[in-house]
C-alpha cells in the first residue's frame, strides 16, 4: 500500500489511480483437509483431482503492486470472482477508478461502487445487454450516454443493501476497432461511469482499457515466474500463509523495481519482472559477502543494483 500510495504523478492515469482487477485458480496437494477447505471442481471424480482454490487480486496500474487479494473456493454460491469483489471494495478511495474485464460488467457492482465515488471501466459484456447507440445522449461516433434501469436483486445482495442503490445508472458505451498486424480487427465496447467526454476522451479510454492486459501479465509472474500455480502445503491453514508469502515477495520485487524506475526517471512498466529478479540473485551473495558489515560498500552496491534492474 505504501508502494502505491507513493507512486510518481506522471505513473498514473490522467493524475488518478487505477486498480485493476482479475482472477485465477491455484492448486495444491491432495490432503483431506485441503479437500475439505478448497474442494476440487465438482465436475471431477473424486481421486483423480486435485483441490483448487480462486482467488483474486487489484493490482497497481501504475506500479503492479498486488493492493489487495482474496481466496475462496473453486465453486459455490459467492464463491466467483464477482462475489470476492464486494470483499475488496474496502481498498478503494474516493476518486480511484475501478479497470476489468466483461465479467465484472454488473449493475449492481457498478452502482456500488459509484456510491463510493469510484468510477468503473470495464468491457460491455454482451450477454446480458447489447448498446445500441441510436439512443441516448450522443457523445461522438460510437460514443453515447445511456440510462441503465435497475435490475431485479441478485440472489447474493441481502435487500437493505439492494434498496440503497438507486433506480437507473447514467452510463457511457463507447465502440472502437483494435488493430493488430498479422490480426483480424476486434470491435470492443467498453463500458464507464466516466462521463466527460472532453476531460475523458473516446481514444483515451480505448488506450486505459488496452491496458487492463498488464493485471493479465501481473498474475502471470505472480504464478508462473514466482511458482505460486501450484502450491506445496497440506493445510489450508498453511496453504494461505504460503500464497500471502509469495504476494509479500512479488511486492518486494516491485518495490525494486519503482526504485530503480525513480532512478532512471522512467516508467516501473518498462521494466522486465523476470529481469529484475535475475538481477537481484546475481547480486545477492555479492551483497551478503562483500558488504556484510560496511554499509557504505553496501549502499554503493545498492544503487548499482538499482541502475542494472532499470537498464
């Protein structure tokens, strides 16, 4: 938190933090007390899986720092990745901007976290509403204000939660064409509760959804880079501590990194994850030998480290 908290003014998104939001699964071993805590997909016979556990993580658009993340189990009611968000609000302040994918696109998260004066981006997902942009208030090409109505109470909202969200969202749809060489163009609508048109335009939108892809990448060095896919204890107990230990490992290695991007004056995203942790090893037994009690040796040595992990 510190980390994000101190990020430079130039690392953020038109002078606001962005968190962005996703998912995944981790496995563990096959112990009976991990069975029961972390049940393996119901669709598996029982002993040829293994039990999985989700979870979910915000992380810093502006850093990649893990802000907050959540575990539950694979299946069950609440147990998705929409249900650990209502977990997670607490990590928002007025003023931040919420970034995820089609599958957070639900009304009601959105007018939750309007009400905390946090605005939402996210891709329209199609199969509960389409956008129609024949209607509404016209903003540019395929860029409108339109009303959503509220909808019936999800099962997983207790009514005096329910009855405190109000009757219709204003929300802004806005269309546009991904362009990759070697592609087919890709038609994406985004949806948002940023509704300035000049202080919020069509194309920088596009460009702030295109980098929702950096929380797909993140959650990759967490997992693959750092191993956190498949986990080693036999207790759920000791399961969770592991997963909290490699967040608090990914987040040092970030830390680094944002140092060694303040350094340099560039940006902590143009810097390799994986870079930076061979980086760190090479230097490791260098530090631990030659500068065990100078502390001079070994801040010079420090900031030498610092100007490898950002070359």
């Amino acid at each position: 938190a510190a980390l994000e908290a101190n990020a430079e003014e130039q690392w953020l998104w038109n002078r606001r933090r962005v968190l962005a939001y996703d998912g995944s699964t981790v496995s563990m071993p096959d112990t009976p007390e991990n069975q029961q805590a972390y049940p393996q997909p119901p669709q598996q016979k029982p002993g040829v899986g293994f039990p999985l556990a989700r979870i979910a993580a915000f992380f810093s658009l502006s850093c990649g720092a893990v802000v907050d993340l959540a575990i539950c189990r694979y299946a069950g009611k609440g147990q998705s990745e929409l249900g650990m968000l209502r977990t997670l609000m607490d990590v928002f302040r007025p003023g931040d901007i919420m970034l995820a994918d089609s599958l957070m696109c639900a009304w009601t998260e959105i007018a939750m976290f309007k009400q905390r004066g946090v605005d939402y981006v996210c891709r329209l997902n199609r199969s509960n509403r389409s956008a129609d942009f024949r209607r509404g208030k016209r903003l540019g090409t395929y860029d409108h204000i339109v009303l959503w109505s509220k909808p019936q109470r999800p099962r997983s909202m207790d009514w005096k939660t329910f009855n405190r969200l109000p009757q219709s969202l204003a929300i802004r749809e806005c269309r546009f064409q991904v362009e990759q060489p070697g592609f087919r163009s890709k038609t994406i609508t985004i949806v948002t509760t940023l509704l300035d048109a000049d202080e919020y335009t069509k194309d920088e939108l596009a460009d702030l959804y295109r980098k929702r892809w950096n929380a797909e990448l993140d959650l990759r060095s967490l997992k693959d880079v750092l191993q956190m896919d498949i986990l080693r204890c036999k207790t759920p107990e000791l399961v969770r501590k592991e997963i909290w230990t490699h967040v608090l490992t990914y987040n040092l290695i970030r830390t680094i990194m944002a140092q060694a991007a303040i350094t340099r004056g560039i940006h902590p995203r143009t810097i390799s994850f994986k870079g930076a942790i061979q980086t760190l090893e090479a230097f490791q037994p260098v530090i631990a030998l030659r500068a065990q009690h100078d502390s001079a040796l070994r801040t010079q040595l420090f900031e030498h480290m610092l100007k490898c992990v950002a070359t």
